[in-house]
C-alpha cells in the first residue's frame, strides 16, 4: 500500500504539471515507478545478527515475504475477475476485498487447530465423573430436586449465590423471598459482561463478518438478562460504537482518477480492495440495526462511511461505467434491511438521495453511450442492474423512469 501511495503522489504530480495526455500518460508511469522503487529500497532490512548470530529482522523478512505472496494471489483473482466481468455482467461477481478476512492460510488453520483442541477439551471435563454426574443436565437436576425437597439446607448452603440456573424453576416463577429470582441476571452483569466487553474492546474486528455477527450475538443475549438502566451495559454500547466509529475513520477509500490507475501499477486493484474492505464494514454495521438506535447507525453508515468515503470513491471512477454499476450494486445490497430492501417500511428517501443521485447519474451515462451507437444487447444488463437498485431503494418512480429511458420491457 506505502508503495502504491507514492506511485500514486509521483504519478499525479506530473499530471498537475504536465497535463494528462497520451504521452504524459506513459511519462506518469516511469515516475510512478521510479517511486515505487525508491519505497522497496528503504524497506529492504539488512541482515542484523544478535549476539548468539541470528538475524533479528528474520521474522520481519518473513512476514513482508508472506504479504507479497497474499498481495500477487489478490491480484491474479482480481486480474481474473476484470477479464470476466468484460464478458459477464453478474450482479453475484465478488468485489476485490469484500471477503470477510484477509487471515493467511496459517494463521487461520491455527485458529482452527486451537478452536478443536479447545472443544476436545472441553469434551472431556466430565471424563473422569462416575456415570450420576457425568453430564451437567443431570447435575443441574440433583440440584433442582435439592431445592424443591430441603429449601433450606438449599439456602443455608449459599447455592442461591453460587449456581448459575441450577435452582431455576421449571414454571419460571420465584417465591417472592426467593434469592434465586435475580441469579441469572446478576451473574451476567458481574462475569459474562465484563468478558465481552474485554473481547470487544481488544479482540473483535470490525471488518469480520463472523466476528461481528457472534459479537451481536452475544451482546443480544446480555441485553436480554440486563435492565436498560444497566450502566454496565451502557459502557459496553459505548464501547460498541466507538470501535465502529474508529473503524470508519481508519479505513481509506481512494479517489484516484481512471488516469492515474492506468499509469500506476496496482493502483486500481489496491482501489478495488479498498473499496471491498469498506463495502464490508457498512455491512458489519447494519448488523447492530436490531441493538444501536437508528441514529448512530445513520451516522455511522451513511453520513461518515457512504457520503464521507464510498460515494466519492465511485464518483471518481464513473467514466468505467461497468465497474460504477457493479460497486453501486454493493452499496446498495449493503444497506439492505435497514434502509433498503422491499421489506423495509419507514421512508429514508431524505437519507438516501445523494445514493438514488448518483445511480440516476449512471443511467445518464448509459444514455449517452447509447445515444453514442452502444447497441442496447451492451448496456441492457447494466439498465437492469440500475433498475433493480432504484427498486431496492423504494423509488418505484424513477425506476420506472429509467426503464422507459433505457427501453426496458419487463415490469418492475
């Protein structure tokens, strides 16, 4: 990324200075790569040996190594899905980082490796018990009879403040002196919560779908144990949305012209995995739709994601009007079930107008390369792909607008 950056900076300085004309073009290129150079050399560590002769940059000459490998992998596909894509216009071909983990191969059969060892072992806990407790529901039975036939020697044992839901009734319903009615939630305030708050403060990340939908998960199930005026579970909201907040201001989206792209190697695939990383993290946030109140998601999603990043990302790129379709697809199937989809009842039309804009700007653009002699077997796809997104948005009226524009026969 350092190296595609100063391409970029060199490439676009001789733009600005120069203008940007087929030769200009080609002159862009070899002070892209003249930069890009420049960056391997200083990045390139020099062999230093301890005290016992090992060379203590090894580690880091490995892991640059296993980064170049993963970064010629992403551009093979990506260079593999751009040919595709010249012939198919599929509204399921996959955004260049829209994967839900960018884990190396090792680091994820080790993950995998510590999941099953830890669930062997757990397995095995009740290995050694005699055949009455060898399972933790007949357990919990032996306690729930202590408690129903001798309440007493039940309570003066202090189970009441050692058990999970051992003593709970099978009706549900406490006896108003009951020390047991508040068990359950007073355990989860005081232990389960403060687990996850540490593995969301410290472990979860953001651009992890699977991570955030089991983060979701979980923080559901406390909420459903915990009162709302629980400053416990306040905290952990707090920290929630500061951890998406960070998210959206780390990630960078370009809005590097087509030109630039062409004359600077990788430019346009670093561009497209950027913009997959970011399509990826507007979905992670709609996951807390049913949690944080619309508000925040609004202004996470939509203000600082979509309006401060995406949207002027594929702007820049509107001229390449197959790729500007494809991501605007993404966008949009992003948003689904909180502002978009056919399911969704509350009007966001205000919300999304810059988004229903900026599709209505790419069925101009298929307009003229029509009007331009572009047969309409080229861009019929691509009008339908539009129309389905107004659709998506509820704006029936200019989906139907469009595929009069487009001539597009089929009904919405």
């Amino acid at each position: 990324m350092v190296e595609v950056e100063a391409a970029v900076k060199a490439a676009m300085l001789v733009f600005s200075e120069r203008g940007s004309s087929a030769a200009m073009i080609e002159v862009a290129a070899n002070a892209a790569q003249a930069a890009s150079a420049a960056i391997r050399g200083q990045v390139n560590l020099q062999v230093m040996l301890d005290e016992f002769g090992s060379d203590m940059n090894r580690q880091k000459h490995l892991d640059m190594e296993r980064r170049a490998e993963a970064r010629h992998r992403r551009k093979a596909q990506f260079d593999s899905t751009t040919l595709s894509s010249m012939e198919i216009v599929s509204s399921y071909q996959k955004i260049e980082g829209e994967s839900s983990t960018d884990e190396s191969d090792s680091e994820s059969t080790a993950y995998q490796s510590n999941r099953d060892m830890l669930l062997q072992t757990a397995d095995e806990i009740f290995s050694d018990a005699s055949e009455e407790y060898s399972q933790l529901s007949v357990v919990k039975e032996k306690f729930e009879k202590w408690k129903k036939d001798y309440s007493s020697s039940y309570h003066d044992a202090f189970m009441h403040s050692l058990l999970f839901n051992y003593g709970f009734p099978e009706d549900g319903s406490f006896a108003p002196d009951d020390a047991d009615a508040n068990l359950v939630p007073a355990l989860v305030e005081k232990v389960a919560l403060p687990v996850l708050h540490h593995e969301i403060s410290h472990c979860w990340d953001m651009l992890s779908a699977q991570e955030t939908k089991n983060a979701v998960s979980a923080t559901s199930l406390i909420i459903a144990y915990l009162p709302a005026s629980s400053e416990a579970l306040a905290e952990l909201l707090v920290t929630i949305r500061s951890c998406l907040s960070d998210a959206v201001t780390d990630i960078m989206v370009p809005t590097w012209s087509p030109v630039v792209m062409k004359a600077v190697p990788n430019a346009a695939q670093v561009a497209a995995y950027r913009f997959g990383m970011s399509v990826r993290l507007m979905r992670n946030i709609c996951l807390w739709k049913e949690i944080l109140a619309l508000p925040v998601l609004e202004k996470l999603a939509l203000d600082e994601l979509l309006y401060g990043k995406i949207l002027p990302h594929v702007r820049s790129i509107t001229s390449d009007v197959h790729d500007a379709v494809t991501r605007a697809e993404r966008i949009v199937g992003s948003l689904s079930g909180v502002w978009a989809g056919t399911n969704v009842s509350r009007d966001f039309s205000s919300k999304l107008q810059p988004l229903v804009d900026y599709v209505l700007l790419l069925g101009k653009t298929l307009e003229r390369r029509h009007a331009s002699g572009v047969t309409e077997n080229e861009t019929g796809g691509l009008a339908r792909q539009l129309k389905k997104m107004l659709v998506e948005l509820n704006d029936y009226d200019s989906a139907r607008d469009i595929a009069r524009r487009l001539h597009l026969k089929e009904a919405l």
